[in-house]
C-alpha cells in the first residue's frame, strides 16, 4: 500500500487510489492534471448505500451527513494555520481561512444544527479545492458537480481559489424528474461549476460538443440570405443548460453505486475540456464514470477514493468496457499488499478492511447493519462428477467473519456459529490478523465436517493473514474449490474444478 508520507507521488497515468484523497493529493506533483472533475459529496443529510454484486444485499458506501466535531475542526484548523507543505498555497490558504471565518459568520443566523453541519462540509471541502487548483496544469479546468445544497458557498470558495475571473460557466444539468413536489417544486437539475486555473489560456473544444441549429433560419442565411456561398456550420455553440437524463433504476450502466453518474455526462464534460492523451483526475471517483469515459475517449486518468467498496464496480466496467487488467493495463496504490499494509487499513478503517478480506475469498460482503454476526456472504460450486456431461452441480452457502484486533477469545466463535445456524451456512471461515486461541479451535472442530467426493472439510475453518498470503497469493483453507476470478464467459469446467460464486 503506498505510503504517501514518504515519498512524493510522480505524475502517474492510469491509476487508482484509495485513501484520504487530501493525502494523496498532498504529495502528488503540482500541475499534473488537465482537468478535474469531481462529484464529492453535497451535504444532503443523507447515507448512500452500495448494491452488491450479483445481489440485492446493500453495504454503505459513504455517509453524507456531517458534524461539527473533532474531525471537523481539524479541518478547519488545517487551513487557518496552514503548515506550508506547498509553497505556492500559502497565500490561498490565508484567503481561504478568511473565506471560512466569513462563512462561520454567516451561518450563525441560520439554526444550530444546520449551520454546524455546513461548517464541517465547507471546512472538508476547502483545502481539497485548493490542492485541486494545485494539481491542474497551468491552462487546466475543474469541473466542480453540486447541487443547491451547497453550491451557493463552493461557488465563492472557488472564486477565492481560483479567482472570480477564471469562472467560465454555471452549467445546469438538467435530468428531469418524474417525482412532483407537495410543498416546494421539484428537483430537477445539479450545477457544475467550470473554472480554469487561466483566464485565457484553457482548453475548450466547441467543435466537440456542437449542437445543431434550431431552425431552418440558419439554413437559409447561408443558402440564400447574407451568408450565400459561405460553408455552413455544422452546428452552434450550446448553452449552458445540459438537457440529459440521469440513470434510472433499469438503466444498463447502473452498477449498484450511489449517486453514479451517466456516462454520457462525463464524456461530454470530457470531450469539451481535453485533448486526446491529457490526464482526466478524478478525486471522488466512486466506481469509475469518469475514468471509463476518460479512457474510451483516449485520454489518461488518475482516480482517488476512499473506500475499497468502489474497487469492485471499478474494476468490473474496466475489464468488461475496455478489456483492462489491474497490474497489467493500470496501477492500484493504497490496496494491501503486504501484511503491514492489512494491519494498516485494519487501524484507520476496519469496515474497509472487513470488506477487502472477505473480498479475497470471492465472497460479497453483507450489510452494514443487522447482518447477523458475520461480514461476507456467497455459495461454492461443488460439481459431483468428473465428466461434465454427468456432473452434478451443488451449491453451499458461506459465509465469513473478519476480526483484526488482537482479543480474540471463544465466544466469538460460539457466535460465529450461531450466525452459521441462523443463516443454514455449510461453511464458515473465521479471518483474523493474528492467532486464534486453542479454545477457539477446539469449538471450531466441535462445528464437524462436511463431504464431498469421498473426502472431509472443517465445516468452521481460520484464514489468518500472513505475509505467506501476499508473497504467494494463496488462502490456506482446507476446502475443495479454487477462486476463479476471471469473467464467468472464461471458465471452465476441468476435472474437480469448484469455485465461489456470489
């Protein structure tokens, strides 16, 4: 897992992130982007909830609810007492500090709760915005997606940072909506605030994003009227209001994410901003609608998110849409790959660490509430037979505990066993970070054994996480099926071959 610390990150192409993205980008390299665009969270009040593969189980993928606490005020602390580690913010940060004060005065009128919560949004906010306005190329664009929560207050954090000349456009994305409002009219449209770093020197391809005329006027101007014998435009500027519709619950790109973006929409975004081979960042990546439209239009794209949970849905649109492959065609950076890099996700953020290890045994992780007393869920494919003309296919249900602290004991065992009788699981692995007790395996061999083909399983087994595990890529439980992770069209039946499926 990269350590971001220690060294300062090159200028790279086609990778992924995953951390603080603050972190990260504090220690990337000044004007490497071309564009960026985000989509960070707007401040709505509101948890949004991942579907899972090949499931309707749901597992949070990010709050949107904010508070002024410690988290909060370090923020803010942040950026009025700036440390200096990029020369070129000390003056934007002193702006920005003064931007926040103004803000905390404002929001004093409105009621406490309110005012609170948008003082921690803006305060998370801002030194993002300023690393951001960093990180562009000297003729670069951020392309800032919002909404009517908050856009009022980024737009005059923007003009801090980038200066007011450099706004270009208030562009309305207007997506419709079937829903009608009772007591105030309905929502219908987000806001994406377009800045260049320069007030002339950016990049803005009209000719990619024309629109054709509305009338048959134009047509005739340049057939008959004042403009005869001139060639015609193909089209005409658009305006700044963006007619496109948002994905519906039916629609073929959904991948279970929150708040995922049409595809069609990045693009545009993207085909305005940039030329082929430029470097489209994206700091909130979520699962990927910006690096999957950067790359199909031959640009290069760097994603950052915070949570392993967009891992998945990122890598499955890479591979399906464009044929990539992690480590072959892109890097990933801040994913475990050692056991110090597991013990260190363990301690900043053990639901991202649950989810990561029950991953690796191909398994969904389960909801993130009531789920009963373990973190992952899936079935394993048993065939009875080696010829597959007579194979016999049997399904197991499993399912999967994670426990990364060191006070390990039997009970938590006992309960992972009732969770197995509750969930009528055949099969049960119990990960831990360090050793089990000799209690706690003596209950597990109390669980019994399953069969398959003439032979005995441990229907309870352990998967502690050790070095061996990242030098050779192997899960030492003693069951009788291989993970396949290649697409489903790929595999294969081969002799006693088993795999999970989810």
């Amino acid at each position: 897992m990269a350590d971001v610390h220690n060294r300062p990150l090159k200028t790279m192409r086609n990778t992924l992130y995953f951390g603080d993205n603050l972190n990260v980008m504090r220690e990337m390299q000044s004007g490497s982007y071309h564009i960026c665009y985000l989509d960070p969270p707007f401040n709505s009040g509101r948890n949004y909830n991942i579907f899972l593969a090949g499931s309707k189980a749901q597992r949070k993928a990010f709050d949107d609810i904010w508070r002024w606490d410690d988290a909060a005020r370090h923020n803010q602390a942040a950026v009025l007492h700036y440390d200096g580690h990029h020369p070129e913010l000390v003056e934007i940060m002193d702006n920005v500090s003064h931007c926040l004060t103004g803000f905390d005065n404002i929001l004093k009128g409105g009621s406490k709760g309110e005012a609170e919560s948008m003082r921690a949004y803006l305060a998370f906010m801002a030194p993002r915005l300023a690393e951001i306005w960093r990180l562009l190329t000297p003729n670069g664009s951020v392309y800032l997606h919002c909404d009517a929560h908050a856009s009022h207050y980024l737009k005059c954090m923007l003009d801090v940072i980038f200066g007011s000349a450099n706004f270009q456009n208030e562009i309305i994305w207007y997506y419709k909506n079937a829903s009608r409002g009772k007591r105030r009219l309905a929502k219908a449209h987000d806001v994406i605030l377009w800045y260049s770093k320069s007030p002339r020197d950016y990049t803005f391809n009209r000719d990619e994003i024309l629109v054709p005329f509305e009338s048959g006027m134009t047509e005739w101007r340049y057939a008959k009227g004042g403009q005869s014998g001139k060639a015609m435009p193909k089209g005409k500027t658009p305006d700044d209001v963006l007619v496109m519709p948002s994905l519906n619950a039916m629609s073929k790109e959904r991948l279970g994410y929150p708040t995922q973006k049409p595809l069609a929409l990045l693009e545009w975004i993207i085909k305005a901003a940039t030329k082929p081979g430029d470097i489209v960042f994206d700091p909130f990546c979520g699962c990927g609608t910006a690096l999957d439209a950067a790359h199909g239009l031959k640009r290069n794209w760097v994603g950052i998110d915070l949570t392993v949970l967009a891992l998945e849905p990122m890598e499955r649109r890479l591979r399906e849409r464009h044929n990539l492959q992690p480590k072959v065609d892109y890097r990933i950076e801040g994913y475990p790959t050692t056991r110090e890099d597991a013990i260190l996700l363990a301690e900043q953020n053990p639901h991202d660490f649950a989810n990561w290890a029950v991953t690796r045994l191909g398994l969904s992780p389960t909801p993130n509430s009531n789920d009963g007393g373990f973190d992952g869920s899936g079935k394993v494919v048993l065939w009875e037979n080696h010829h597959l003309a007579e194979a016999t296919r049997m399904s197991l249900p499993v399912i999967a505990e994670v426990k990364s602290g060191r006070s390990l004991n039997p009970n938590q065992v006992r309960a992972f066993r009732t969770a197995m009788q509750d969930t009528d699981a055949a099969i049960g692995i119990f990960i831990t970070l360090h050793p089990v007790t000799r209690g706690m395996r003596n209950l597990s061999e109390a669980a019994g054994t399953f069969e398959h083909n003439g032979k005995h399983y441990p229907r309870l087994q352990f998967w502690q996480i050790t070095d061996t595990y990242f030098e050779e890529g192997l899960i030492p439980v003693n069951l009788p099926w291989q993970i396949d992770e290649r697409p489903k069209a790929e595999r294969h039946y081969g002799g006693e071959q088993t795999y999970l499926t989810t």
